[in-house]
C-alpha cells in the first residue's frame, strides 16, 4: 500500500545541528554591512528574516554553518572566518584561510570555492567542534597582467587548493560564543578539486569521515575524525577521471548514507556506492549531459526516502530514480526555467535538502528569492517544484550552506525521517491494465472527492494529457497517445497517487 508523508510537529530524537541556515549578502542594497538572511528551521514554516553579522561579510562561494543538538546557532563560517552566534568574529577565527585566498578574495566578501567549508562535531567532545575550509594558491602556470604584474584572481587554470585545513572550536569559552583554540592546522596537504567538500557519519554513529577529490583523477581523500582527533588521510579511487574543469559543481550523500554523488557540467553526474564503515566507494555510475543544456551551472540534491536525485543544469531540472536498475533511463524533467529575473537570472543553481523535509535551490546570480521542491519524495512532477517559491529580505548570491546528514546509519535516518515525518496510509488507487493498448480504467476509493484528475507525461516531463475521472471503474481513452513509457499523475481531494505506465499499441 502507498505511504505518504506528512509534517508532524514532534522533532523528538533528533540532532537539530543543520536547522539555522546563514545565506546572502550583506544587505539588499550591496552598500549597506552588517547583515545576513537567516533560515531558521525550528520554526514551521521556516522563518526568514535578517540578522546582524559582520562587515563585508558575503556567502558567495564557501557556506556552513552548525547548531547545538537542540537547534541553537552556534557558528557560521565563509571560508575565511568564523563568525559566533552574536554576529561577530570568533575569537582567533579572523584569516582562516591565510595565503592566496585571504590576500585575493577574503577583503572583498569570502571564499568563491562553492563547499568550500563544512563544521561537524568532535566525537565524544560536546564543546568542541572541527570546520574545515580549502585553501586557494597557485600550483599551475599563474595568469599575470604584464603591465601590473597583478595575478588574475579569476584564472582557473592557474589557482586551485593545495591544503585542506581545519580549525578547532571550543565552544564553552567566551560565555558559550566559543573560541578557534587550534587555527590553521593541516589535515591533508595535496592538489584538490576547487570545492566539493563532505562530511558523513561514520558507520560506527560516533566518527565523521570527511571526504574531498584530489584534482586531475578520480581519487578522493578521506580523512576520519575520532574522538582522538584527525587521523591520516586516506585515498580511494573509483569512476570517471576528473578534468581540469572541476569548478561550479557539488557533492552530496544520500539520507541514507549509502550514495555519493558529485556533479559538474564537464564531468558529468557521477554516483557512487557507499560504505560508510570502510570509506570505500564502488560501482561508479557515470551520466553525461549536453554542454548547451547545463553550461557551467550544476547542482544536486537527494529527497529525505533517499530514492530520488535531483539534478540542476542551468535552465533544468532532472529527477533521477536511484533505485532503478539502470538510473540513466529513469531521467524525468520536472522544471523548465521561467525566464523570471528577480532582479537577475533565476536560472537553477546549487541545493540541498532542509530539515522541513524540502530541497532548496539558489541561482547563480544575484536574486531576492530560491526555487523550492515541496515534496521530493514524490516521483515526476508530483514533486511540485516552485520556482522562485521562497521570497527573500536581501540578496543571494548562488549559495546554499554546506551541511551533512546528521544521521549516525542508515537505520537512523529511516529513523529520523519517520520522526519528522509521520508516515500515514493512503487509499489505494488502482490503474490497469499496465502495460496497455487503447483504454485504462483507474480503481479509487470514495474519499469525498467529486472528480479525480488524470495526468499523463512523457519521459522528458512533457505534459501530454489531462482528463477528469467521475466515477470509479470509468474508462479512459489512451488511443491517441504513442506507444512507450510514461508516467501518470491522479489527484483527488485527500489522496494522490504516481507511477508508470506502459503504452503498446
């Protein structure tokens, strides 16, 4: 029988260290300072509203942020700060991000490298908190204007991170506002990819291992946090071979822990296998896509049941079925770019999942607003992608924070989705024949709905027919439509229902 769920108050159970999200400019102006947007998931619906922060403080690129179990705001970070729950500047984390980076980039906002920094808790330690940030230098053939001598700042050929750093925080000091008591510390030093840094649960619900690409290959490193602090880094190699083009992308784990994924315009959706006791990725799936289609623009994002991947290229959206034997084949368009500009391009940027159980998705420009999926773990367009969904006090440049899945397993998570989500049994809605040629006839119970509606889509989410269904048992004409798979969309007052159909004439 189909489940659907439903938004319950209770949280009961459940760490709420991602539910206070910073995002956006300084102000709605860009000449004004001193201001952030706030995302404060304890509340329903979400509360957004401006706070006090720091000067010249921008999340254009690298964005975290973390809470205490219970929801409070603890700190924020851009890669080259760390900003206390008070709106000001740690103490001892100013220039965290020395070098290249803080010469080029940290006077004039933040770090660029999208996840470019991301805080988890120290095991065992409840004060204390690791935030590891990427550094930029130049380890390539540096791009210089022959009349100034000036590096160009914007050559990505030339500058890439060559150290992953961390900070360690001590949150009881100061009255509770912390402290940075190690700065600058090295966990690994090689050559990485321009961003893409994770953190996930180790399979034991105590460690955390962080994960990071090494740039030119397909290798990654990981990098386990135990209650005895950070451990040698270790190095796994699977998949697709990274270009130099590795910039404008993002990575993401499942709910469930189980998947990896990691996603740029040149590269292509690249999903792994997880096993998150050993750090081990396997089966490597690689999906490429037209480079008219995304540009650089790329997100991705997982739905809370961990079965559907949603996918940002550019003017597109995708939903991939990770279940499916072969994920390739299951690619659904759910949205197509408006062409709304608010007050620039609302084009479909970076996401992520949110603790009301929706994905949240930014543009790369500036913009008053993000996209919303209001139920991602519906397949097709069931999911209800809002455009511009989410109206914002200031700007947002492309960002969303970098935070990870705070279950400790994977039966945790179904754990903690169940608690945030009451799972609640929806009447059966029956369509058959499956596969069929000229008519369907649709079984439904009688919940006081005076008419059911039908949709039916293509593969590509293309619209292709709508008819409204009266009675139970009613057929309904399909002779008019090719034959081929598609997928159907019936509605009524208090209960839907999706899925595929196959047509064969």
């Amino acid at each position: 029988m189909a489940l659907i769920l439903l938004l319950v108050n209770s949280l009961a159970g459940q760490e709420k260290r991602g539910f206070q999200w910073i995002i956006g400019y300084d102000s709605s102006s860009l000449d004004s300072i001193g201001e952030a947007i706030l995302l404060n998931f304890n509340e329903k619906p979400v509360s957004i509203s401006k706070i006090t922060s720091v000067d010249n403080f921008h999340m254009e690129g690298s964005n975290t942020s973390i809470c205490d179990k219970e929801g409070n705001l603890l700190f924020y970070s851009n890669g080259c700060l760390v900003v206390n729950a008070a709106g000001e500047v740690m103490e001892n984390g100013d220039t965290i991000n020395p070098g290249f980076l803080q010469d080029y980039f940290c006077p004039y906002g933040g770090s660029p490298i999208r996840q470019g920094a991301v805080a988890v808790p120290s095991p065992e330690h409840e004060s204390l908190y690791y935030l590891f940030n990427l550094d930029m230098d130049t380890p390539y053939e540096v791009i210089k204007d022959d009349s100034t001598g000036v590096i160009d700042t914007f050559g990505f050929s030339a500058i890439a991170p060559q150290r992953l750093y961390y900070q360690l925080i001590d949150m009881s000091l100061n009255d509770g506002l912390g402290a940075v008591v190690a700065k600058n510390q090295i966990a690994v030093q090689d050559t990485f990819a321009r961003g893409n840094i994770q953190a996930v649960r180790h399979a034991n619900g105590r460690d955390w291992w962080i994960v990071v690409p090494k740039s030119h290959s397909n290798c990654y490193f990981l990098v386990l946090i135990t209650p005895d602090g950070i451990q040698p880094p270790q190095l796994r190699c699977s998949g697709h071979i990274w270009s130099d083009d590795d910039s404008g992308a993002q990575a993401v784990f499942s709910p469930d822990l189980e998947k990896y994924i990691r996603f740029n315009a040149w590269n292509g959706l690249n999903i792994f296998n997880f096993d998150n006791s050993t750090g081990d990725l396997s089966n490597p799936v690689q999906i490429l896509f037209p480079n008219d289609t995304i540009n650089y623009i790329a997100g991705v994002a997982v739905s809370p049941n961990s079965r559907f991947l949603y996918v940002c290229a550019r003017k597109r959206v995708y939903q991939f079925d990770l279940t499916a034997d072969h994920i390739e084949s299951s690619k659904i368009q759910v949205a197509e770019w408006d062409g709304t500009y608010n007050p620039y391009a609302t084009i479909f940027y970076l996401a992520a999942l949110a603790p009301d159980g929706k994905i949240y998705i930014s543009s790369t420009s500036s913009t008053f607003n993000l996209h919303v999926i209001e139920n991602p773990d519906s397949m097709g367009l069931a999911c209800n992608l809002i455009q511009h969904g989410v109206t914002l006090p200031s700007y947002n440049f492309a960002t969303i924070p970098n935070i990870p899945h705070y279950c400790r397993s994977e039966e945790e998570c179904e754990v903690l989705i169940n608690s945030t989500y009451k799972a609640v049994e929806e009447p059966l809605i029956i369509i058959y024949p499956n596969p069929a040629k000229d008519k369907i006839w649709i079984d439904f119970p009688d919940l006081g709905s005076k008419s059911y509606s039908l949709d039916i889509y293509d593969l590509t989410g293309r619209h292709i027919l709508n008819t409204k269904i009266t009675s139970p048992l009613s057929p309904v004409d399909i002779s008019m439509l090719p034959s081929g798979a598609f997928f159907y969309f019936i509605k009524g007052m208090q209960t839907t229902s999706t899925g595929k159909i196959v047509i064969t004439h």
